[in-house]
C-alpha cells in the first residue's frame, strides 16, 4: 500500500481544508482522507521544528460535505480563533456512520458497535507520516486526543503504535483493557470522563486505566463530578492539558 503526493496548503495562523488519499491495490478502494490542518502564525519551514497534534472529533461532526464540522468541539474549535496555537494541528474527518442518526437515544453498548472501529489507526498514521514528511515537524513530539468517538480512536490508535506517540489524551472514550494494557504502558496517557456520563459511562475509562496502570504505564486519569457526557469543554479549555503534552518527547 503507498501513499499519494497530494499537496498540503498552508498559511501560518489559519486552520485549511485538505485531502489525502491512501492508494491501494486496487484503484476502487483507494481512500481518501479529508482534515483540516492548521498551522501556528510562527511557523517556518526552516526554523525549529514544531510538535503535531491529531485530533479525532465525536461522531455528531462526521459528514461527508462539511468540513468545518470538525470545528465545533476542541483543539480544532479553539486553533481556528487562535493563530499561536502552540501545536500544527491535524484534524481528520470521518464520514456518517452507518445507521447512526443524531437525537436517537442509544445504549452504550449501541454506541460502542458504532465507535469502536470508526478510526483506523492504520490510515491515521499514513496520514500523520504524510503531514511529517511535507512539513517542519519535530517527530519526538507527535501527540494524539480525541473525544467520544475520538476518544475511543486515540485509546485504539496508542495502542496500535506505542511508539509513534510522545503523549495522549483520550476524553470520554473505551477500549479493551486486556489486549491494549501492555501497548498503553508505553504512552504517558492523561485521561478525562464525567462520572455522569451515560453515552460511555466512566467505567469504561475506568478499567482502560488501571489495565494499562497495571502494566506499568503512566496513565492519570480525571473525572469532573458533575459532567455527563461533555468532558471535552473543561478538558480542552484548560492550558495545563496542552503543558502536559508539550512536557512529553519521545526518547
């Protein structure tokens, strides 16, 4: 499997749609990845290299048509109304899910059927490796987040490739304890949930945590008493989060 030579624009300070596609065997199976990348208004392509973010939106910004939904929760929200924001940011947009409809009510057990899967690590980081080959990036510090559906592939994605990630931040995500705990022991790991959360209840983030603490990782994670499902707004509203990750290099 290769991957494509399609251009990145940038203009430092601004947040610009992209696409790159991932060429298969067989041209009808070729996948085209659509993400917003935003790059900070000091970036230059021969100074210092700078550390890259990707971030996983929830499954209410999936479309197929409308990239700006990426836009309405976290890093991606908050870049596009800061051009210092101290990270190049990745931020890939996954098409609807099949039979998912918004304003449904679904079991938590329904919600993992759709979530669990959703991002594929393996097209992610051909993504990630494709940014760091076109851009100034300092490949020790390359960081990963996500919320909900998000927060469900930054867990999957750590797992995956342990070695790729200096940090991570899952927010009101899952996973499985028992086949990611020793993958996850090699990524500092900063988790968030709220304890009223019944969408992925917090026992989900619970048992991921002390799996992976278990297996000698450095994993921490924060529960907000009175949130339900919303843990991203004081997660990635809170400067100490960004601190945390850019504290974090690969050795």
């Amino acid at each position: 499997m290769a991957q494509s030579s399609d251009g990145i624009r940038i203009e430092p300070g601004k947040q610009l749609p992209q696409s790159f596609t991932i060429h298969r065997a067989k041209p009808a199976h070729d996948v085209t990845l659509r993400y917003l990348l935003f790059v900070p208004k000091d970036y230059r392509a021969d100074g210092e290299p700078w550390p890259l973010l990707l971030f996983l939106h929830g499954i209410g910004e999936c479309s197929s048509d409308d990239l700006s939904r990426v836009k309405i929760h976290g890093p991606a929200k908050i870049a596009d109304g800061r051009p210092d924001f101290p990270f190049v940011l990745v931020s890939p947009q996954l098409p609807p899910r099949p039979g998912y409809k918004a304003g449904v009510q679904y079991t938590p057990q329904e919600i993992a059927r759709f979530c669990d899967d959703a991002w594929q690590p393996d097209q992610l980081m051909k993504l990630v490796d494709h940014v760091i080959a076109e851009l100034n990036i300092d490949r020790r510090r390359v960081y990963v987040t996500g919320l909900s559906m998000g927060g469900y592939g930054t867990w999957r994605l750590a797992a995956t490739y342990p070695n790729r990630f200096a940090a991570a931040v899952p927010v009101c995500g899952a996973g499985h304890p028992k086949k990611m705990a020793q993958a996850l022991s090699h990524v500092p790991i900063w988790a968030f949930h709220g304890a009223k959360d019944t969408t992925v209840p917090l026992a989900e983030d619970e048992k991921l945590v002390a799996a992976a603490c278990g297996a000698g990782g450095d994993v921490r994670l924060t529960v907000y008493p009175n949130a339900a499902h919303d843990a991203w707004t004081a997660t990635y509203n809170n400067p100490k989060v960004y601190d945390w990750l850019l504290a974090h290099r690969l050795k």
